[in-house]
C-alpha cells in the first residue's frame, strides 16, 4: 500500500511549530510567508515549499535533513498523480420548440469579479524586459535553480532575475507592481515599487498555488513575493496590497 507523505510532513510541521513556540502572526514576520499561507501548510491544504520547511525547522532548532527527505518525497508523489481534467460547462438542454411559442433567446451569464481583489502594481518604466530572441539562448544550466527547486525561495537569493521578463503591469498613483517570469528558473513572482511607507502583502498566483510575503517596514523593505515554480507564465497573477489598499495585475496569458 503507498504510504501518502504530505500529511506525515504536515504532522512533523506542526510538531516544530508547537516547539518554536511562534503564532501564525510571528511565523509570518520572521520569515517570508504571510499568516495565511502558514495556515494553509499547517492544515495540510497545500505542500509547502522547501524554504518553509528549511525555515522552520531553523526556527525549531531542529537538523532539517530527515524533514527535507519526507518533503522530496511528498514533492515526487505530487508531481506523479495526474492533472485534474479542466471544468467542463454543462451542455443546457435543448428545448422543445413547439408551434404556439418560440424558445427565448439564451441570455449570456456574466461571470462575476473575485470578492477579494490584492493590489499588484507594475512597473515597465523600471524594468528592461528580455526579449523573446534573446531568452533563447540563455543558458539554463547557469540557473541557481530551477522550477520547484525556487520554489518559496526570494528572487533576490537566486539568479533567476537576470533574465526576469515583466508579464503584466497595474499602476496606481505612487505604486507599481510587476508580474515576473524568470525562463531560466522557471518561475514567476510579483514585484512592487512605491513610494508610500506601511506594510504591505506580496504574493503570486498560478492555479491553486498562491505564495505571498508580508512586509510591516518603511518604503525600502521589502519588494517581492516569493517565487512560485511555472514552466510558463500564462495564467499567473500578481497582487498586492499596500497601505490598506489591493489591487492585481491582469492574468498572463
């Protein structure tokens, strides 16, 4: 019988957690993951990245290695199940036309907006894009890592921003967030440039995936989520919410 990893990993995390002593709220500011991504790894709602293991293990005291192990391993079985099928619309049925009255037109249904929308700001004037030519020839073997290896990982710790492409834009007065695509490591991640002190919440969208970064501090502190590992950046999302007020860019497409 295959053993399932991830709620094992799950039951050791909330062990270290109990250990380190912390509070979602205090997990959040001492590392870059916001309160409710911790919610989610702690509940076993989704498979957190290395980093969160690494750091909280720090936290605990605790060697990371055998954690580390059990979350490679969790991460293969993920990997292996097979892609959900995408919703399908049901097909309404066809009415009956009779000859003493006609079918009313189908009215098409307009899809309504998210109930929570996070601000993300981005800014084409500060960033030089790659182009498609040149993305070509990079070298991916040059990459400090690549894919779910990044993942959960700060774009500033790695190389992946050298070959950093801008993939959508929102700009707001005094605020500009960017939806990054890295092709060598494939992964994406929001940056934010303001102008405007406070905290703020940083994060990336793919699917059901979502990573965000909390920063209480001054204008300099702080500017992008972490990492999310995409082969391709179609269907990602930059938000951000600075200053009480969100915003997202545009899905890539």
């Amino acid at each position: 019988m295959t053993v399932d990893r991830q709620p094992l990993l799950t039951e050791q995390l909330r062990l270290l957690k109990q250990r380190t002593g912390l509070s979602l709220a205090a997990l959040a500011s001492v590392t870059p993951f916001s309160k409710s991504t911790w919610h989610r790894y702690l509940n076993g709602d989704q498979l957190p990245p290395r980093a969160a293991v690494e750091a909280l293990a720090t936290l605990a005291h605790t060697d990371p290695r055998a954690l580390l192990s059990l979350w490679d391993a969790a991460a293969r079985e993920q990997r292996s199940r097979p892609a959900p099928p995408p919703p399908q619309a049901p097909v309404p049925p066809v009415p009956a036309v009779s000859s003493v009255s006609s079918v009313p037109p189908v009215r098409p249904r307009r899809l309504r907006a998210p109930a929570r929308a996070l601000v993300a700001l981005a800014a084409m004037a500060t960033t030089v894009a790659v182009t498609a030519g040149a993305t070509d020839v990079l070298d991916h073997t040059a990459a400090s890592c690549r894919g779910n290896g990044c993942q959960g990982a700060l774009p500033s710790s790695e190389t992946c921003a050298r070959d950093a492409r801008t993939e959508s834009v929102v700009n707001r007065a005094r605020q500009v967030v960017l939806l990054r695509y890295s092709p060598s490591c494939a992964t994406v991640w929001s940056e934010v440039r303001t102008r405007v002190g406070g905290s703020r919440e940083i994060s990336i969208r793919a699917g059901q995936d979502e990573l965000s970064a909390e920063y209480p501090g001054d204008r300099s502190d702080g500017y992008s989520s972490p990492m999310l590992a995409a082969s391709d950046p179609r269907g990602a999302q930059a938000c951000a919410e600075v200053g009480g007020k969100p915003v997202c860019t545009g899905t890539a497409r």
